[in-house]
C-alpha cells in the first residue's frame, strides 16, 4: 500500500514507542567526540558509547532516525536502484536489555502487520552458524524455512576491529523478475536490484579480542538500521529510491532547470539522480556544520558539489543551479529537519559560492581534459594531467576518475600522489617563510589569507578542524 516517506518514518518511530523505546531525534552528521568516523554513516554510529557503556544511555530502549553519509557508495549512485550517498536509517536499539527474540519478532510484526507487507515477497538471510536465529526466525516468527539463506562472515557477522560484535539477520525484498540480472544465481546476496536489502538486524552478543576469541557477552545488544529510501521505494512500488515521493519532487526541480524529461536516456536519468543525490547529502552536510574545505569532511562536501555541478554539465546546465535545487531539499525535510529551515540562507549561499567558483574553470579543465584524452595512446591519463586538473583548475581526483570511467580509462594515481606529496610540503615550506619574514616585519602573513566568506555563524567547522 502507498505510503509517504515522511509517514513511513512516523509509522517505524511510533511502533518501536509503543514496544517501550525512547525516541530520540537524528544526531548531527559530525561526529561528536568520535575521531574514528569523518561522517555518521549509520544509526548506531553515534551512539557507539551507550553500546559499550562509557555513556549511561538515556533509556535502554532508544529508536531514532538517523541521517546518514556513505561516500564509498559514491560509484554505485545513480546506477543502482538502492544506493545514495545520503539517506536516513531507521533503527531500534536495545543497550543490554532485549534481544534476538524481540528484535526478530517485531521487524516480522512492523513489516507484516504495521506495512503489510506481502509475506511471500520477504526473504530472510542470517549468518551461516547462528542456528539461534533460524529457529527463531522458524519457530517463533513463522518464517518458512526455504525463505532462509544462510551466508558467510562478510555479508552476515558484524566486526570493526576488537570489541562488540555478533552475527547479522537481513530482510529482502523480492522486486519480481523484471528487476533481475537474469543470471541462473540470482538470488538473496546478489548484487542486482531484485532483492533489495532493506533491514539489518545486527545481534551484538560477542567481544572479540582480534585473535580469534569470540567470549559471549552478558548483556547483548540490538542494533538495526533500515534504509528508509529503500523502504519508501518498496511501498511506492517506484523503480529506485531517487522516485521516492520526496525525493521525486528534488529530482524534478533539476530536470525542470536542465530542460531534460527523466526517462528520455539512461544517460541523462544517471546525471539527475547523481545531482539529485548530491544536493541531499550537501545540503545536509552543510545544514550541520560543515564548511567546504580542502581536507576532511570538507574536501567530502566540495567533491560532492564539484560531481553535482559536472553532471549538470552533462545536462546543459552552465550556470550555477543548485543552490536553487537546495530550496527544494529544504522545503522537503524541513518537517522532519528544522535545522535545514534555520540555515536555510547560509545553506544556499554557501554552496552558490562554491558552485561559482568552480564554475569559472570547470569548462577549462573539461576541455583540457578533452584534448588530454584525444592524445592519449594508452588507457591510463598521466599523473601530471591529473594533477594539473585537480591543481589549476580545481578537479579532485575521483572527479577526473569519474569522467574517465565512463570512457573506460584510468588514472596513473601513484604518480598522482606524489605529486600531491610534493606540493604540500612545498606549501609547508613556504608557509615557514612567510612566517618568518612577517615576523620579521617586512610583510604581512594576512595577505595570504583567503577572504572571509562568512562570519557570525555559531558551530560552524572551521576549515580543517578535527573535532
Ligand atoms: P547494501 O548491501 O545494499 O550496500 P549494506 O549491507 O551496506 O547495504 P547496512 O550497512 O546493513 O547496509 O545498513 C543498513 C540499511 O541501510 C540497509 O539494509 C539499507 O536499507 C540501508 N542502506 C545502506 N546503504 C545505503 C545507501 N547507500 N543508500 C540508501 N540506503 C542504504
Ligand atoms: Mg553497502
Ligand atoms: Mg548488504
Ligand atoms: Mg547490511
């Protein structure tokens, strides 16, 4: 049944109220007092400390959703059905209170009672030893056996280094034939957009002490995270998260600035939702504190922005558009996200800017990019090319790696390096020079400074920070 994006995250947060868990808003995407993590890139993230006790949790039920970033699946944006680099996760997570029994027992119960969702369309998978899980999951929930699969520690056991950690039980959504790969494997785990992941259960009850010792804990820990893009896409029965109600509307307003009708080609669908993607994750990027910079999460935001205005290129855009786009990205999550709406004008001003300046050697760099690759003899682009892009006109590397992807090229990377190497201590060099002659009297170390763009903006990063 049709369901609202907005509507389905009060659906999920309201069902995990009534099973006694606390609500609590989104934390911000900078992490705080983590140095581990550049971006929150799940719902469990930020609440790391309430799992392993440092922090006394405000309940030992807690359900939030959670505003995410996962920049590795920056290639697979646009192609796949299900993957941005922004998204929100829904999650329930229990700090040593339930655990396997309730947490399986609820999911099948939100997603069979509270969505109705057809039960021959649901698939299982869980980690290949927890047979814990497939007699609940069989006995108690009353999942048929042949729903089941089993897979291997990479899909289904969830570790990051030493401590906390357990097996995995996922839910999948069969999309039906037509979104098939069509390969006779096919199947829950294959990398094709027919079944889609959509919840992950994860049964925190070990800690491992990194040699292979898994001591069980005595108070196991629930964690879950459901995309809810991805659930959204299943309700509306649309072909990709990017045609999610809210989401559609964002989409729209870029293909109404590009003139472009989505649907027209795959080529030019890939290019809006990219852009559509970007100026989510941007937008919210920056409605959180962080400023464009060139390390760190900044670098991640000016990436994200330099990718969103080259694709706007593709499209025929050549004049700065998304900082218009953001308005609708605003406009969309301000229910749900009032911090948007407060910084609504330092949102958009910020990435006008940023959009401006690139603006003024994109076209050169294409173009210097063009002619590099018309001459080339071989299938990788030399490291010098990449590195005069990157420095003379503003092209991060994964930007240019992108372009050449799609002509099926390379880039020499080593040589990339240390090029980059090279220039930063030549800059560290420099900067101990002009310190010394300002001190020295004869000059002025402000005159090296950039210009202040914006001033009076409370928490906001300053450039290179490390929190
Ligand atoms: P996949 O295998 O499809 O890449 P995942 O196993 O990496 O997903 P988890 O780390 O288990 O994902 O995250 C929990 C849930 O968050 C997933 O089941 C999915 O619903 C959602 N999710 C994960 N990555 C993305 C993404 N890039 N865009 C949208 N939703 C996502
Ligand atoms: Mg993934
Ligand atoms: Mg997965
Ligand atoms: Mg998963």
């Amino acid at each position: 049944q049709w369901t609202g994006l907005n509507e389905l995250r009060e659906k999920y947060l309201s069902f995990f109220e009534s099973k006694g868990h606390l609500r609590l808003k989104s934390f911000p995407l900078i992490p705080q007092n983590d140095k581990s993590l550049l971006l929150i890139n799940s719902g469990m993230a930020p609440m790391k400390k309430y799992f392993t006790g440092e922090i006394t949790p405000p309940s030992k039920r807690v359900t939030t959703c959670q505003k995410c970033i996962r920049t590795p699946d920056i290639e697979r944006v646009g192609k796949t059905a299900r993957h941005g680099t922004y998204f929100e996760m829904l999650g329930n997570f229990s700090f040593g209170d339930y655990f396997k029994h309730e947490a399986t027992a609820w999911a099948w119960e939100f997603c069979t009672k509270v969505l109705k969702l057809p039960v021959d369309r649901i698939w299982v998978s869980i980690y290949e030893d927890d047979d814990q899980a497939f007699d609940i999951w069989t006995k108690e929930v009353g999942v048929s056996p042949d729903r089941i699969v089993r897979l291997g520690k990479e899909d289904n056991f969830w570790e990051h280094g030493t401590g906390p950690c357990g097996p995995c039980s996922e839910l999948y959504f069969d999309r039906g034939e037509e979104y098939g790969c069509g390969s006779p494997t096919c199947g829950v785990g294959c990398d094709c957009d027919r079944y889609v992941e959509f919840w992950n259960l994860v049964f925190t009850q070990f800690d491992s002490d990194g040699k292979g010792n898994y001591t069980p804990l005595d108070h196991p820990n629930i964690d879950t995270g459901m995309g809810l893009e991805r659930l959204a896409c299943i309700m509306q029965g649309v072909h990709n998260l990017f045609e999610v109600d809210t989401v559609q509307n964002i989409m729209k307003h870029v293909s109404r600035i590009a003139n472009v009708h989505y649907g027209d080609s795959e080529k030019t669908d890939v290019s809006l939702r990219v852009i559509t993607d970007h100026i989510r994750s941007t937008v919210f990027m920056i409605g959180d504190g962080v400023m464009p910079s060139n390390e760190g999460r900044g670098y991640v935001l000016r990436r994200l922005l330099r990718r969103a205005a080259r694709h706007g290129r593709l499209l025929g855009i050549h004049e700065p558009f998304l900082s218009e786009v953001a308005d609708t990205v605003i406009l969309e999550n301000r229910d749900a996200y009032p911090e948007l709406a407060e910084k609504s004008v330092l949102i958009k001003k910020l990435i006008l800017v940023e959009e401006t300046s690139f603006g003024k050697t994109i076209d050169q760099g294409l173009a210097m990019l063009d002619t590099a690759v018309e001459n080339l003899s071989g299938d990788t682009l030399s490291g010098e090319d990449a590195f005069k892009l990157y420095d003379t006109y503003g092209f991060p590397l994964d930007l240019t790696m992108d372009i050449l992807e799609e002509k099926g090229l390379k880039v020499d990377e080593e040589t990339f390096d240390r090029l980059m190497k090279e220039q930063r201590e030549r800059a560290r060099a420099s900067r101990k020079a002009a310190t010394a002659e300002a001190w020295a009297g004869t000059r002025s170390v402000l005159a090296d400074c950039p210009a202040t763009v914006f001033t009076g903006y409370e928490g906001t990063e300053t450039t290179g920070k490390v929190l």
